[in-house]
C-alpha cells in the first residue's frame, strides 16, 4: 500500500502547496478500510503530518480528530459508526463522501476509496473550518461519472501545431524527443492536482493522431501503461486517441471498414491487448472525418457504424468509446451562401439517434462552431436523447487569449451548462451531459497544461483548470465561489491563511475578464476574426474567403450571418422551441448573439438603445480600458511570489498590446466599411 507522495522542486505548486495541508497535519488522523486508493489517502495524511506536527493512529481505539473511515470499516470506531447509522446506514455511492463534524471529531465516510480520496480533499478545502464547531452530515457525490481531460498533446513535435497543439505552456508533460518524459513524478503530481479538483480521466495524447502516436495503441503500450501507472493512485484512467485507420496503419488490413469482419477483429484482438496491460484502461477517443482525420465515410459507413465497432471491442472490458461530433466539411466552397458550418454536427448526427451502442459516447463540444469566445450552445445537445452525450470545453485558449490574456472561463462555462435547450423551466445542458444518474456522457475539457513552471503558462490560467474539474463534479457551483477555493488553496498557506487584499484584486481582474475578451475582440457573437493557423490576435478578414466556413459577411451596409429559416442556412431550425423562434427573430435574438443568427445593417438598434456599429466602438474602447486597469491594479498586487508578480504583469503588458491592436483593428475596419464615425469622437486609425 506503500504510495510515493510527488513533492517536486523547480515546479510551482499549483493549487496544492504543501502548506494547504496544515490544517490535517497538526491533529490526531484515523484512516480505516482498504481499497485501491486508501493507500494514498494514508500516505497524503501522514506526509501531512509529517510537515505540520500530528499523527496516524493504527486503530479506532484512540481519539482521533479526523476520522476517514470507509463504511465497511466504519464499525471500528464510534464516530464513523455513528455518522452512518444516523443515515440509516444507507450507502453514499460511487466516489461519493458523507462528511460531517460532532463532538470534535471530523468525519468523512465513504463506500469506495475514490470517496475517500475526494473526501480528503474537501476538508483541505475546508482548511481550518472543517475542525470548528458542528458539521451536520452533507452527503456529496459527482454528478457525473466521467470527468475527462482531452491532451492534444503530440509525442513528436509536430512542424506546425508544435508538441502540444494549441498548448500554451510549453512542452507536454508526458512527452519529450519522441518518448515518454522520465520524469514520472511530474505525472504523478498532476494527477494528483486533477484529483483535487474531482477529475478522473485523461486523454494523453492528440484527437489528431499522427504516425508516432498511432503506435501508442500497440508497440508503444507500455509508455502509456506507465502513465497509468502513476495517475492510478490518484482515481484516474488513462484513454487514448486512436486512429480510424488504425487496422490499416498498424493491423497492415486493406481496410478499415468497420463492417469488415477482420476490422472488428483486428480490433476486438488488439483491445484485449491493451486491457492485459492496462487492467483499468478508460477507452478510446476517436476524431474521425474531421478535418483531414480518416473515417467511416471512406466505406460509406455512418459514424455509428464507426464508433459501434470501436465499442464493441471496447464492451467486455467495460470501456467507452468518446466518439466526437467534431465532423464538418472544411474545405468549402466560400462562394456557396448555402452551406454552414454551423449545421455540419447536427446533419451529421442527429439521424443517428439510438443507433449507438451503451458504451459509445458522442463528445460534443458546446458550441456549434469551435470554440468561439461567445456561441449559441450546440443544438445537438438537444438533439440526441437515446444517446449517451458528453459535452466537450476547451480550457486550453485557444481563441480566448491562448494564455496570454487573462480569462476566467468559469462564467462561460456556467452559462452553457445551466441552459435549457427546451426553455427556461426544462432540463438544462448540465442534465443532458451527466444524464438522470450521473451515467450520461459527462464532461470533457481540452486541457491546458504543460512542462511550464506555473503549469499553465499564465499562472492564473490554473483557475480554469481548477474550475474546469469542479464543475464537473458539481455544474451548480458558481465561479466566484469556485476563483475563492482557487485563490485560498494556491495563496493562502504563503500568506499566512488569509490572502486578504491579494483576494480583491485577483476577482477585480477575473470575474469579468472572459467579458472583457469578448468586449475588445469578435463582436455579438459573430466569431472568428483571428490570424489565420495559429488563431491569436486579430484578422477581421483573416478567414473570410477561406475553405472553413467561418464568415461575418460583412459589407458597407452590414454585418453578420443569416442563419434564419426564412432567408438564411435554416440553422435556426435545429434547435426545439423556444430557441428555434427566439433565434429566429430579429425583435427577440440575444444581442450577444446577434451578429451569430442575423444579418443586420450598422444601424440596428440593441436592446440597450446602441445601434450595432456605436456599440462596436464603445465595447472596443470599453474591453482595452478595462484591460488597462487590471494592468495598474496588478502593480500594487502582493501575490507573495515576485517571479508569479514579474510573469503575470508581462502578460498583462501583452495583453493590453494585443487589446489594443484588436480595438484599432476591428474599429478601423468597420468604420472604413460602413463610413459611421464614433458618436462620441474618438480615434479610430
Ligand atoms: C480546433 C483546433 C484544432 C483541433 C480541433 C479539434 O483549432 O487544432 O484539432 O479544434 O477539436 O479548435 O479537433
């Protein structure tokens, strides 16, 4: 049970300093039962105690102040006995906890390991409150299952995406010069971070699988069964993408039609290797006919064909298959008006309906496009109620200032999971992802880490993270709340407990901060507008006469994509009522999406009075300013590290570069259109 605790050294800490365990370490702890995870519960408890004073006790005869008792075991000291009779000794689930606090005794009791292990952290959370006065009993369990982050992560470094594409923190923390890393520790610290957050999946290599990585899946198991290795302690599975044409590329078959009988034994053949090896490998993630990714259209197949083949080789294991919905054509012709890419995932999925087996999972990202900083949620989500659906994020940012900007996604994230497809009163997105008994598809999330020192690059990127794995366990969780958790695990043990000032300036620059993206970059929901390939810092019409579908439209009298059923692409249609009507008129479409589903003149009045070409300059000038004064608030900040002060203001300089490059860019383009000067007089170049 022996379980070695990662305590690295030239790497930040992230959101478990050694410090944030003080509050464990100074009392009397008693972890009772077994199971595979008890071992690391043990080992954080002791190291605890080890850094901050206190003790393990052997067994449930002493007085222990925290008690993290499995139920099997519960009946080996009064207290635990106790917390579980008062449920009426009724079970918590899987990797749930119950936790509670009574006559000075602190209590997490749980059915599995894994709930112990969560337990834990919660009361790290806690810190010091979680040993004063009474706790009644809270019963927490994760509302999903699967909590899952994607690695686009390359082993080779690829000529133009790089090692990690669209990762902006350095290097993969797996990979390194065509092999795994070595320095396992970090893996094992990582995994331990993820697990702090609730997360228990991870993707480790890129949805775009190039030839070194196509190998992972049989030569070159055992690099990944060493990444399983170390993340297993910590309640995660490691999965792995996988090539559509893997029978071909690695089997040497002439085909990959999942029909073809030697496919589907190839693969059957080839999973059960991969489960000798790796007894709790998680499953595949497939990006199949998407953007140049081989796949089942090649046989004329549909995407259940493709993924139900992968799954029933998958099945006897208990694996999944995450089959993404990721599927357009990106090589388009721009001067057909008729085609939108927009559509491309609900064409292509939505006959699909209950034609996928149980343990396929269709992995479908939240927006309809990629992406962008503001897009309706995708109507496939609404769509598909006889399939297990996972919704997909992307906390890497890619088009959100790829962590040189500082943005908080949490409150975007909020905002997709607690819409209702079906009205206000309906189910949310949040239910469809973690289904009626946490058994949906759950939640995904490109992930945004790397081999940089803060982790994530920008360090206050981390909060993504962080708020990335929190949300899946719990989507009702609010940010704010979730940025307090974030900036007392990470800053308080440097402070002395309480990062006081340091609190108030971190929410003054974050809470809005994904607003103020939005204010100074693409505007009313339109998108896009990037430099072409590598997507950062602005190109109004960087996309616009392209092969990838990505338009604004816009000409001297307007701007804005028609994507109404009565002139436009009909996209509109997708969606089930009330949005398929809101959407669809003009007098009740959400501004901020005005410019996704309409095509409207410069002159169009929003809802707050502005015609759309004034509110172009006033969110303009708005985001850069308000950029500015995160800048002069940073200046005075304390976030007692001077190497964490001297990065994050190099960034915040960067940022309000790129800022204003983006404002000068997308008001001289409009106003150079539309021939509208600024009402209120200001430069435009
Ligand atoms: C886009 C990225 C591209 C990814 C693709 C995907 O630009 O690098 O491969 O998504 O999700 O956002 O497959």
């Amino acid at each position: 049970e022996h379980v070695s605790i990662p305590d690295l050294t030239g790497v930040h800490p992230a959101w478990l300093p050694p410090g944030v365990f003080r509050a464990i370490g100074a009392r009397r702890v008693l972890v009772l039962g077994d199971g595979p995870l008890t071992g690391t519960v043990r080992a954080e408890a002791e190291q605890a105690c080890a850094r901050h004073g206190g003790a393990l006790e052997q067994d449930g005869t002493g007085s222990p102040d925290l008690v993290l008792a499995l139920s099997a075991a519960a009946g080996q000291t009064p207290a635990a006995r106790e917390l579980l009779a008062g449920q009426g000794g009724s079970a918590v689930g899987e990797e749930g906890y119950l936790l509670a606090r009574r006559d000075g005794v602190t209590v997490v009791l749980a059915d599995d390991s894994a709930g112990l292990l969560y337990g834990l952290f919660h009361v790290v959370r806690l810190g010091e409150e979680a040993f004063t006065g009474e706790r009644p009993a809270e019963r927490h369990r994760p509302a999903a299952r699967r909590r899952m982050l994607d690695h686009w992560d390359n082993i080779d470094v690829h000529p133009v995406m790089g090692q990690v594409e669209r990762g902006y923190s350095g290097g993969s923390i797996f990979w390194r010069d065509g092999g795994p890393r070595g320095d396992l520790a970090r893996v094992r610290a990582y995994a331990r971070l993820l697990a702090a957050t609730g997360v228990n999946a991870v993707t480790v290599n890129n949805v775009n699988v190039h030839a070194t990585e196509s190998r992972l899946l049989t030569d070159r198991l055992g690099d990944v069964a060493a990444i399983a290795d170390e993340v297993r302690p910590y309640g995660i599975r490691v999965h792995l993408s996988v090539s559509f044409a893997s029978p071909i590329r690695l089997g040497g078959l002439p085909t990959a039609d999942p029909l073809d009988e030697r496919v589907r034994e190839w693969w059957a053949r080839t999973t059960e290797q991969v489960y000798a090896a790796i007894p709790d490998f998680g499953g595949y993630v497939v990006k199949a006919d998407s953007e140049g990714q081989p796949g089942p259209f090649a046989y004329g197949r549909s995407h259940a064909d493709g993924a139900n083949t992968l799954a029933d080789a998958l099945a006897p294991f208990g694996g999944v298959v995450h089959w993404r919905a990721f599927v357009y054509n990106h090589r388009q012709d721009w001067r057909d008006r008729s085609t939108d890419r927009a559509r491309a995932a609900y064409d292509h999925f939505a006959p699909l309906d209950g034609r996928f087996r149980d343990n396929a999972i269709l992995q479908v990202k939240h927006g309809p496009m990629d992406f962008q900083t503001r897009e309706p949620v995708s109507p496939v989500i609404a769509a598909m109620p006889s399939t297990r659906l996972a919704v997909e994020l992307q906390v890497t940012q890619e088009y959100t200032g790829q962590q040189r900007h500082v943005c908080y996604l949490a409150p975007m994230w909020k905002e997709v999971l607690g819409f209702g497809p079906w009205g206000a009163d309906g189910r949310t997105v949040a239910d469809v992802a973690t289904g009626a008994s946490g058994d949906g598809g759950g939640l995904v999330a490109v992930s945004n880490v790397g081999d940089d020192f803060y982790w994530t690059g920008h360090p206050l990127a981390q909060a993504n993270l962080y708020a990335f794995g929190r949300l899946a366990w719990d989507p009702r969780l609010e940010p704010a709340a979730l940025l307090d958790e974030w900036i007392d695990l990470t800053f308080a043990p440097a402070a002395g407990g309480d990062p006081g000032p340091l609190r108030r300036t971190l929410h003054a620059l974050m809470d809005g901060s994904w607003r103020t993206y939005e204010r100074y970059t693409a505007p009313l929901g339109v998108g896009f507008m990037v430099r072409p390939g590598h997507h950062y810092g602005p190109d109004v019409d960087g996309y616009e006469y392209t092969p990838w579908g990505t338009y604004h439209f816009a000409d001297r009298d307007g701007a804005g994509v028609d994507r109404t059923r009565a002139s436009g692409t009909g996209f509109t249609g997708q969606y089930p009522r009330p949005w398929s009507e809101v959407y669809e008129s003009l007098g009740t479409c959400p501004d901020e999406l005005l410019l996704f589903f309409h095509h409207v003149p410069y002159g169009h009045v929003l809802r707050d009075g502005a015609t759309v070409i004034q509110h172009i300059y006033d969110t303009h000038f708005a985001g850069v300013e308000e950029v500015a004064e995160s800048r002069r608030l940073w200046e005075r900040a304390d976030p007692g590290d001077p190497a964490l002060h001297a990065r994050v203001k190099e960034l915040l300089d960067e940022q309000l570069r790129c800022a204003e490059e983006w404002r000068d860019q997308v008001n001289a383009y409009f106003f150079r259109r539309s021939g509208v000067p600024d009402a209120r007089g200001r430069r435009i170049p």
